[in-house]
C-alpha cells in the first residue's frame, strides 16, 4: 500500500503532476488547483491510499512539483 498526501491549499497549478501520474492527479476546472483522484480530506491535507503499482508514477509527480507539495511513502 501506498500513501499520498497532498498540501492542497498550496498548489500553483502548474500540471506537473498530472503530467507524471495522470490516473491519480487531475487540474480542477474550478479553481485550477491540482486534485488527488480519490484523496479524502484531513483538515488541510488531502490523503489517499494507493495499490504498490502507483508508487513510481506518484514518486516521479511529488519529484516533479515545483513547490514540493506532495509526499509518496510506501506503507
């Protein structure tokens, strides 16, 4: 199992995530902002749990993030 967690509040919008895992991460038509498909909200984060699979496409969007504000640990 994998964690992601998202700092959504502090998101530029730039695309680089969805650009590296475009099955987790879409842009939000709303505000621009970048969203975690399936990621629940915990106060100022949002959180999902993932299959073992996701783990290199999610690593190379955190890694690709200009502000860093997405983390990827195996759990």
């Amino acid at each position: 199992m994998v964690q992601i967690i998202q700092y959504r509040n502090k998101c530029i919008g730039c695309n680089a995530c969805v650009e590296a895992a475009p099955h987790r991460w879409v842009m939000s038509k709303k505000d621009g902002k970048c969203i975690l498909v399936g990621g629940k909200q915990k106060k100022d984060l949002f959180i999902a749990h993932v299959p073992d699979f996701e783990l290199e496409e999610n690593q190379k969007a955190a890694e690709a993030c200009p502000v860093n504000i997405i983390q990827v640990k195996k759990i």
